[in-house]
C-alpha cells in the first residue's frame, strides 16, 4: 500500500446500499450479519482513538479496526478489563502499546451491522475487497468502509477512492467515526493546553488555568467510584496539584487573603486521597517487591499485601461516600462558579501584569532559585534538602508548562527536556525515601514477625536503590545546568522585564 493511502472511510447515514449507491460499481455485499448490539471500547483518554485505531465488543467478541485498513477479530469481552489480561489473539497483539495502566471502558454503544464486500468487473474479476460497518447510536448513523487494495488492482483501489471523496462525501480516518457518533465531544487530555496572549493579565491568566483544571479533575469523579483503574484518582489529584501550583505560584495574582484561601481549599480536596493513592502505589508495585526479596520473605510479602488491599478497600469506601455526598457537589459547584470569571475573585498587586512578562519574571527567579539549591548536593546532603530540590523542580516545570504557548517550542522543548529527567530522578528518589518512612511505621504496628522481616528486607533495598538515585540526580544536574541550557533560560526569560 502506498505510504500515506487512507484506507479507512467514513460516510453520513446508515444504509449502505444507499450510501454507495452510483459511487461502488460493481458492489456487491456478503456475509452480512443481523443487527446486533455494540460497545465502542477505548480507555479514558482514548488512546485508541488518537493513535488511529477502533475497537469494538459485540457478542462476546473484539473486532478491530484502523486507519490503514488492518482488521481482526477474536473471541474476548474487553470492557472492564486491561489489555494485558486479555487472552492472546490478533486483537490482543495489534493493541500493541495500549496504556498498562489503564482499563478499556464503554465510549459509546448502540446497534450495528457487518458485511464484508467485493467489487468485480464486468467479467466478475475481483478488483477490491472491504469490510462494512454500519453503527447507530439512537439518531446518529454512520457508515466505515476499510477497504483492502489487492495485489496487482492499484488502479481500482484509488479509482475508489477518489470516488468516495468525490461522489459520496467520505471523510476518513478513525476520528471521523468517532466525530460522527460523538459529534463535539472531545476526548478527555489529562494535561490541556490553556492559550494565553503576551498582554493577557495574570489574574485571568490564572483564573483560566484553574477553571482547565478543575474540569479536569471532575471528569475523573465517575472513574475514582467506580473503580475502573487507578489512573483515574492520579489525574484527579494531579489536576487539583496543578490548581494548588498556580495558587502558590502566581505571586500577587490574588489578594493574599483569596490566596490564603483557596490554598486551604484545594489542600482539603487532596486530603483525602493521599492514603489511597500510597496504597495504590504498593499494589502496583507488587510483583517488583516480590522480585526484590528472597522467596523465604515471601510469606510476610503475602501478609503484607492482603492488609494493604483490606485498608484499600475501607480508604476506597471512605472516598466513594464523600465524592458522592451532597457537600462535596455543592463545594465544587461553588469552586466552579468562582471560576467562572477573574472578577469573581480579590485580585493581588500583580493582578494586571501582562502574562509574558510576568512569566518571564517567575520562571527566571525560580531557575535561580533551583540551580543555586542543586550545585550544593553533595553524596552528604541530608534527604530533606534533595526533597526540598525535587519541590523546586516541579514548580519550575508547572509554571513553564502552564505559560509554554507564549513561548518559542523548539527552545522550551529543550529545556523542558533535562528538566525532566532531573524530576524522574528525583520522583524516583523521593519515592523510596517515603516508603521507607511508610513500611517502618507500618512494620512498628505490627505483630507478626514474617511481615515485619519483609518489611525490614524491602526498606533494606529500597535505601540503596535511593542512594543509587541520589548519584544519578548529581550526574543530570550537570546537563540541566550546561552551558546550553543556561544561555537558553537567560534569553528567554532574563532580558525580560523583572
């Protein structure tokens, strides 16, 4: 096939018949199935559908589809399951890449019906071979056509497909259907883009990064319920931390009254979930402890874990009652409403800056702030004063990305880029530190020996792999702060006004 050929079509309307009728010549439908239900599976952030591709359950199977025109099919239920669990099949190996992480959930569903097709000449030769989905969802229909070009027939595959675009209107690609059935709904992205102007005042500025993201973190409230997958709590609370960032940032933005506020506000949201959220942590790392200790701590592994998914489960219960109650609606229909518009809020000494410069002025003090901190680690420096280092990292990060459309790509995606992995280190770092802390309290509340040697064996290794962090933060400190990424931060922000 011809690189770039789009092989996946997508018309208005329900009928086949209908649609190709005078564009196909020479049609003929086979193998056509009754009417049948059907369930357009993806995971919450659609990554299916941003990559191209279509899943579909239907009776107890998993049919796939996308943009280049490959289909398979195998015997599956796929809705509430990870793609790794799913037993092997074509299907299971062309979602290749699918988030481990993530659960395939319902999109949307409806009827459908499924032919296969050929096309033939005059002498009944076989020139293309497709498949054809008509789907319904109440009053929207639609109709894809994947086409199969045959070896030796180039000429009937573009003659068709020139003819979908000119005669029948086709659009193509996976994100045609999805907008056919789903008209104006946009997938969900964890982390959207806010566009900013260069004059726009900080205040608003702010006020519209915090109203992102507080659509955001409740358009995971169903998932964290339900318990789909796990994910669902991290984007919640990574949503409200990035609200917290801009709070806590944006320096005279609001009054600092409002600002003492809503600090207290969004840390009271996030409350909550922290205990979860560490025990979710564990869970997923399981089968890495289990590797990590010998198999004769295994049995205090076992104990362990069947307490934490106990605790999980009542922290979980916790959780479900407050995100459901009637206080926690009103609360976030007040934030909400507050958001609406920068003049609902006090606005600080700083409110009227234009965003450009403001940025500028933010990120350059909190650059400094960062490299002055990390050029005094050393393998001594106490664990405090790198957690200390990791918090820079992030609020540098945060603020960057927050004001990232104001800026030339190409030198943030630089810059950005070491920033990183300093903070992956530093996560990495951070992380073992805190599980430490975690499984020695744990392990002190404890009354059964085999539980409290597994504990003491996976706080043993987790302080080495911490000081084999602490070695690498040193070593990528030392790209984030060449002298190509200082001359970056310095034209970029420095010649600035503040």
């Amino acid at each position: 096939m011809k690189k770039g050929a789009p092989s996946f079509f997508v018309l208005p309307g329900g009928a086949v018949e209908q649609a190709l009728s005078g564009t196909l010549t020479g049609l003929e439908l086979i193998d056509q199935t009754l009417e049948r239900r059907f369930v357009l599976l993806d995971c919450h952030d659609q990554s299916l559908r941003r990559s191209g591709r279509l899943l579909i359950e239907t009776e107890g199977r998993l049919l796939f589809f996308d943009n280049t025109g490959r289909s398979c099919a195998q015997n599956a239920k796929g809705q509430g399951r990870f793609v790794q669990d799913l037993p092997d099949g074509e299907v299971a190996q062309a979602l290749v890449g699918f988030p481990q992480l993530r659960a395939l959930i319902p999109i949307t569903e409806g009827q459908m019906r499924q032919s296969d097709f050929v096309l033939r000449d005059d002498l009944q030769k076989t020139r293309l071979r497709g498949k054809v989905l008509t789907l319904s969802t109440g009053e929207l229909q639609v109709t894809a056509l994947y086409l199969q070009r045959l070896k030796g027939n180039h000429r009937a595959f573009a003659e068709t497909r020139n003819a979908l675009f000119a005669d029948a209107g086709a659009a193509t690609g996976v994100e045609a259907l999805f907008d056919a059935l789903m008209p104006g709904q946009l997938p969900y992205m964890a982390k959207p883009v806010v566009e900013l102007t260069c004059n726009e005042p900080a205040a608003q500025a702010a006020t519209e990064i915090i109203r992102t993201f507080l659509k955001v973190a409740r358009a995971n409230e169903t998932g964290v319920i339900a318990d789909l997958d796990t994910e669902f709590l991290h984007d919640y609370r990574v949503a409200l931390r990035r609200i917290r960032s801009v709070i806590s940032l944006f320096k005279g933005a609001y009054s600092e009254a409002q600002t003492t506020e809503l600090k207290t506000c969004f840390s009271d949201l996030m409350a909550p979930t922290g205990r979860l959220r560490d025990l979710d942590v564990y869970l997923l790392e399981k089968d890495l402890f289990y590797n990590l200790l010998p198999i004769s701590l295994h049995a205090g592994l076992d104990e362990m874990f069947s307490r934490f998914q106990a605790e999980r489960k009542a922290e979980l219960t916790r959780l479900r009652r407050r995100l459901r109650g009637a206080s926690y609606a009103n609360h976030m229909a007040h934030l909400e409403h507050l958001f609406e518009d920068a003049t609902h809020l006090e606005p600080g000494p700083n409110a009227g800056l234009g965003a450009y410069d403001y940025a500028c002025a933010l990120i350059w003090k909190r650059y400094r702030k960062l490299c002055k901190l990390a050029r005094s680690i050393t393998p001594e420096t106490p664990d405090a004063q790198i957690h200390e280092l990791r918090i820079r990292c992030k609020k540098l990060r945060y603020l960057m990305e927050f004001f990232a459309p104001l800026f030339h790509k190409s030198a943030f995606k630089t810059i950005i880029k070491p920033l990183k992995k300093l903070q992956d280190n530093l996560g990495n770092f951070n992380d073992c530190s805190v599980q430490q802390v975690s499984l020695l309290a744990f392990a002190a509340q404890q009354d059964d020996v085999q539980l409290s040697l597994a504990a003491g064996g996976l706080i043993t290794v987790l302080n080495q792999k911490q000081q084999a962090e602490r070695n690498r933060i040193m070593a990528n400190f030392q790209h984030f702060d060449s002298a190509e990424i200082r001359d970056l931060f310095r034209s970029l922000f420095h010649h600035k006004k503040g």
